[in-house]
C-alpha cells in the first residue's frame, strides 16, 4: 500500500513521537547501482550522505554511503527520487506513519 501525503501535510510541521535514534528510518544504497555521481550528496541538506572509501582499478570517484542516517528527516524520501541510477531505497513508509504528527 503506497501513502499518498498531500501539500497540505508537506508544508505542516511535523514532531516525532519517540526520539529519532529510536526510528530506523534512512536511506540505504545499493552499492552495485550506485554510478558515484553525488547528486544524493549534494541535494540532501541534512549532510546524510558521504563518499565511501576509494575503490582500487579504474574508478575515479568513490561511491557514496549512508554517513548520518539518524539525521535523515522521518518520511522524507526525495533523495530516492534525485538518485537516477535508482541506487538509494527507504522502508515502507507506513510501517513509520505512526511515528509523526502533524502540527500546525
């Protein structure tokens, strides 16, 4: 099941139920489809991702990594959307919907 959230929810404030190290909500990627192009690096303002150890051969760029998971915004999953090689992926969001509340 798929949770639409409408602009309404996404311009209200939202406050956690439990404390954020309690949620395990963050992005993983895929090390095999990332392509090391940084776009999740420089889009996140939450400085959740890094660039992981450099790899031996012909590689230029180190593939990125999941740094700060805990500062990762519960819900927010855009980055999964900026990555074009499809390497970053989230939990189901309605196993974590429970967990927010919206504020006005």
């Amino acid at each position: 099941m798929e949770i639409i959230v409408s602009d309404h929810d996404k311009r209200r404030k939202r406050r956690l139920t439990v404390p954020r190290e309690q949620i395990e909500w963050y992005p993983a990627i895929d090390p095999d489809l990332c392509n090391s192009c940084s776009s999740c690096f420089d889009f996140c303002p939450k400085e959740v991702f890094a660039s992981g150890p450099r790899e031996e051969g012909l590689r230029c760029r180190p593939k990125m990594t999941v740094a700060e998971p805990y500062r990762c915004i519960v819900l927010c999953s855009a980055c999964e959307r900026i990555c074009a090689a499809g390497a970053i992926s989230f939990p189901p969001s309605e196993a974590f919907e429970h967990l927010v509340e919206y504020t006005d």
